[in-house]
C-alpha cells in the first residue's frame, strides 16, 4: 500500500511536512497545498514560492498541486516547477470552497466538462511531464461521475485520485465508495482513495470493500494522529516521547518564521484541535485552555501539562 499526504491549505505546508518526516514513516508522496496563479504577469505569492522551493523539500517525494481553470496559467507554472526539478504535476478538481466553485475552479470546473476536457488536452498536449488530478465525482448528483470519468479516461493520467463526495457535501455525510468502485471497475488508470480515513480501522474497512485500491491519501487522519502512518505500517503508535519532540519541531519553526505572537498561536491551536484527541482529559481539561490562550508563556505551560499529566492514547 502506497501512502500519500493531502494538501490541506495552509496546514501541510513544508513545515509540517518536514516536521512530521523527521518523527514518522515518511509518505510516499506530499502534495502541496494548491497554487493559484492569476494571469502571465502575477507571480506566485512568497508562501507559495517558499512552499515548492526545492530546498525545503529535501528528500521528500513532492508533487505541487494546481488550481486553476487556464490553460495558460497551468503550462507556466508547470513548466517554472519542472526547472526546480519537480517531475509530476496534480490539477485541484476537488477543492469546494464558494470563492473557488463561483470562479469554477476546483470542483466548479467540473460543471464545464467541455472546457475541462478541451483544458486537459491542451496541457497535455504542451507538457512534458507526469500530470495526476485530484477529483470530486461531481457538483450536485453522482451520476455526473460517469461523463466526467468518460473524459478522464481519454488521458493518460500519471494518477487518479478520487473523493467520492459531491462538491455540495463539502466534508459532511458519507463518501461514496459506491461510486469509487465503479471507477475501480472501469478505469484504466492507477487510482488513489480519499475521503474520511482518520483510524486504522477505516484502512481495513477499505481494503475489504475494495481489495484492488493500492493507494491511499490521508488528509483530517494525520493531522489527527501524527502516528497514523507508524500504526498502519508497523501496528503500532509511536512513544509519546516522539509526539513531543514532534510537537516541540513545529512549534519552533513556525515561531521562527511568523511574524509575531499571535500568528504562531493560531498555528498551533489548529494542530491541537485535530491532535488533542490523542490524550485523555483533552475535552475535560484542556480543549478551552488552547483555544483561549493569548500568549506563548502560557501555551508552553498549558502544553508541558499536557505532556506531563495526561494519557497518551496509543490505539487509535
């Protein structure tokens, strides 16, 4: 089984990504957070540049994500990122923000399945380099998977990897495997699941209802249990030791690069509302204490309590 990182806007960006691979089993791919370009004369913006710069993706196997529903837009930054040495490229199909969706980027283009396959042909066409997508099955029913897997399957996609939700469900209700399976059934590529795999429970469901799926992107999972990957792999969870020498990585590369108090705080209290979990006495103890904290004296003081005081859950 192949492990791949999602990219979860500003969250798994090379920080966390060189934080978590210094702890845990390494995935064996990380997308990006997606990029956007916005015409020939706008650069990418500082976040973005510093997120792609090679030098801190060492050693990791990286694969940019694009958003974007121009096919001048894509061929540019593709080709800037194959001259920093990437060789594979993923298009954003599946992001269902309102501001994304209204432009139709993202899922949106999905409602534009002559453009989209008109887009893809063009950037196929001029690139030379592998080009995977990450899709939603549809805006509003799930019978629109079938035309837009009908277009998919004209190309010769490095990889597929499919969140069987609808756009309107954004993260809520149930993926539909049903309709993951039919592309398991009918396609011809190689393709990866996502959606809603945060326990190692939910790996074994998967591989009983689909016993072919090879590949599998973790998104809520990791950030939820930085372990996750050492528990599939090896069957069991890292030593809280390591949660802590993880915990203490990021907190101090993001303290060296934002600016101020304030920014470092909201980092960090967004960790914790996935990874508080990991520990007995979260909810009752210490939920509203990291989502009131105002300063990092006091966070490092709630934090060490933490570590020191609660049980570390270790099967998850």
């Amino acid at each position: 089984m192949k492990y791949y990182m999602a990219p979860l806007e500003g969250i798994t960006g090379y920080i966390y990504r060189n934080a978590h691979s210094a702890y845990f089993e390494k995935f064996d791919k990380y997308f990006t957070p997606f990029l956007a370009p916005h015409g020939e004369k706008e650069k990418l913006t500082h976040r973005e540049r510093n997120d792609i710069a090679p030098e801190h993706n060492q050693g990791l196997y990286v694969v940019p994500q694009i958003l974007t529903n121009k096919v001048g837009d894509f061929i540019r930054v593709a080709g800037m990122l194959k001259d920093l040495g990437y060789e594979e490229v993923n298009l954003n199909l599946g992001c269902p923000s309102g501001t994304v969706v209204s432009k139709y980027k993202g899922a949106g283009f999905l409602a534009k399945p002559q453009e989209l396959e008109a887009f893809l042909t063009e950037i196929f066409e001029a690139l030379d380099m592998r080009i995977s997508v990450k899709t939603r099955i549809g805006m509003y029913g799930i019978e629109e998977f079938e035309q837009i897997l009908d277009i998919f399957e004209r190309f010769p996609l490095e990889e597929l990897v499919i969140h069987p939700r609808l756009r309107q469900e954004f993260y809520s209700g149930t993926p539909h495997r049903e309709v993951f399976h039919q592309a398991a059934e009918q396609s011809r590529h190689k393709l990866c699941y996502n959606g809603d795999i945060s326990l190692a429970e939910h790996i074994a469901g998967l591989r009983k209802e689909e016993p072919q799926v090879e590949r599998l992107m973790i998104g809520r999972g990791i950030l939820r249990n930085p372990g996750f990957l050492d528990l599939a792999r090896k069957g069991q969870m890292p030593e809280k030791s390591v949660l802590k020498e993880f915990h203490d990585r990021l907190y101090g590369d993001y303290r060296d690069i934002m600016p101020g108090e304030r920014p470092t705080l909201f980092k960090m209290k967004e960790l914790w509302f996935y990874m508080g979990t990991l520990f007995t006495g979260w909810e009752e103890c210490h939920a509203k204490q990291i989502r009131k904290v105002n300063s990092l004296r006091d966070y490092e003081q709630i934090v060490k309590q933490i570590f020191r005081d609660e049980v570390y859950v270790q099967e998850v």
